[in-house]
C-alpha cells in the first residue's frame, strides 16, 4: 500500500494527473499487521481524483475486487483511459493490485509491453501487461479494534514497529534508524519500549557498536552474530549493495559522503567496510587501492556482484530476519 497518499488537485483548478513512478512510496506490510502502520499515517482528507479515475474507483466499489477487462467493459472507457485511471489512482494510494504485475505494467509504456494476441511488433516488448496484472481493489485502512483502549492501541503500535526495526537491524540506536521514514514515532517512544523489553529479558543492552552516545539495544541473535564476526578474520569479501538496501549506512556509521538511498545507486562493502559508491554513473572510491585491487571493486560494483550467502548468514536470515551480514565486522559488543 501507499501510506502517505498525495493529493491530486491542480494548481490550475483543472483535472492533475497523478501517476505511478519508479520514485512512488510503496509500503509492504502483513495484513494482519496493516492497521499498526495505517495509525501511523493519517489518511488524506482532500483526495480527488479526476472523473475516469473515479468511474474506475466507483466501479470497484459496487462490484469488488476486477481484472483490467472487467474494469474496461464496466466503465465503458478505452483501454488506454482506463490504464489511465488505475496509474492515477494508484498514485494516490485508493488502489492496489494482487501482484507487483500491476505495477510493473503501469510503469512500462504501453507501446512497450506484451502485444495482444494475434499481434505483432518487430521491437523489444516487455514480457507482462495488464491482462496479467491480476485484480484491482480498493485499498482498505483497517479500523482500530473497539475493545482496547486509544492509549493501549497507540502503545501496542509503538511495540510493533519497535521491534521490527529490531528485525530489520539485529542492533537499533537513535543514530541507525536516520533513514527510515520521518513518520515513524520518535526515538523517545522507542526508546521507552526497548526499555520495557529489556527489563523483561526479550532483547540486551550495552554499547554494540563504538562511536556513538546513548543507549543501544539489540537481538540476543544478533550479539551472538557480532561476536562471531568479531573472531572471523578478513577474507577480502567484496558485498555489492543497491543504495535502497538497508544497510545503506555510509556516511551514517562510517566516514565519508552520505549515498542516496536510490535503486540506481550502489555501495560496495568489502569485510563490512564500504570502499567505492555509484552515484549517478559516477564511481568513488572511499580508500586508495593498488590497480588490481581497484579494478575488482570497480567490475563488483558496476556488476552488482554479490558472493553467495554463508551457513551462517542464511541462517540468521531465514531464522530472525536480521539485516546483518555474517562478513560485516562492527565493534566487538559488550
């Protein structure tokens, strides 16, 4: 889902088209966890959609959940129109698809996708279009449950994501989390939690990474990891990272130029240390290399190389979904 829809009015006082893009927010979350992210995001009171993309929304909303025929045959638009309306309409977060089919179609041209049946294009088409996008439905905020207080609610969507970001780190302090969303609740409010959990025995605290004040908690995993890492000595391990993958920390907690969490950048890390960014076309090395040394970073970066997970990696992924590598080498922990 999209959290923070944005509004489609035009400055102009007519119809503004808004429509779905590689930079586009999308969330993803378990249903059955869906209601403790949608109380973190308000939902927009001043959306209005242009008048095919609410023909499409009104459709769905009297006959259900439809595939992209039925939408076309229901509301009597083109097809192009109707394609229209769902990029619309997914942009403004009141649409989702049952797969990333969807949007994967919307954000290919339509002269370059699969051809209908019998048809024929000598150019280079995309392998998936709408007719396999699959369903089409609202995109429901579920409601808060009736039988719990608005204080024990908030508090138990606190606890929600406190934890995950514990899932999604293995260690979490105030400075780790800079680049997470800015609605997310304050430091202050997590802080709290990881204290209520650390007197009961479910997480540990101490001082896991060096360089930075206050407090710091971590996995009981995760600190079993890190001082294994910690014997484990430098094999030269070269990790190519998109610059949208979490562990995107440069410039956060180590030295060096911030990188843009972009799908088109990328970080190289060798033994858990980044050495060379891709920004824009343009490589940068953090550290001087001898030739050959700079020649393989350079050909891993550019080719997204990515060594094959460890025993122990893919175990502590598969196990607790810890956003640590097993060849990252932090302080040695407490």
């Amino acid at each position: 889902m999209r959290l923070r829809p944005r509004s489609a009015r035009s400055g102009n006082g007519g119809e503004s088209r808004a429509s779905p893009v590689r930079t586009t927010p999308i969330t993803l979350v378990a249903r059955r966890h869906a209601a403790h992210w949608t109380s973190l995001s308000s939902q927009a009171d001043d959306i209005q959609p242009s008048v095919r993309a609410q023909a499409v929304a009104d459709h769905i909303r009297q006959h259900g959940a439809s595939f992209f025929d039925e939408l076309v045959d229901g509301t009597g638009l083109l097809r192009t129109q109707v394609e229209e309306a769902l990029a619309e309409l997914v942009a403004l977060g009141l649409v989702s698809s049952d797969s990333f089919g969807g949007l994967r179609a919307l954000l290919v041209p339509s002269g370059e996708r699969r051809p209908l049946a019998g048809g024929r294009r000598r150019r280079r088409t995309a392998k998936f279009g709408m007719e396999e996008a699959g369903r089409w439905a609202l995109a429901r905020r579920p409601r808060p449950a009736t039988s719990v207080s608005p204080a024990q609610a908030a508090s138990e969507h606190v606890e929600h994501v406190a934890r995950t970001l514990l899932l999604r780190y293995g260690v979490v302090f105030w400075r780790l989390i800079e680049r997470e969303a800015a609605w997310l609740p304050p430091w202050r409010d997590l802080l709290r939690v990881y204290r209520r959990l650390e007197s009961r025995g479910d997480i540990r605290g101490g001082r896991f990474v060096a360089g930075f004040s206050g407090e710091q908690f971590a996995l009981p995993d995760a600190v079993a990891m890190l001082r294994e890492t910690r014997r484990q000595p430098a094999a030269g391990a070269l990790l190519s990272l998109s610059g949208a993958d979490p562990l995107n920390l440069v410039g956060i907690l180590t030295p060096g130029p911030r990188l843009p969490a972009l799908t088109g950048n990328r970080l190289l890390y060798r033994d858990g240390l980044p050495i060379a960014l891709l920004a824009a076309g343009d490589v940068q090395f953090l550290e001087t290399l001898d030739a050959a040394s700079e020649w393989e970073a350079h050909k891993a970066l550019l080719r997204c190389a990515e060594p094959a997970p460890s025993i122990s990696d893919t175990a502590l992924h598969g196990r607790n979904g810890i956003a640590f590598r097993a060849h990252h080498r932090p302080a040695r922990p407490s």
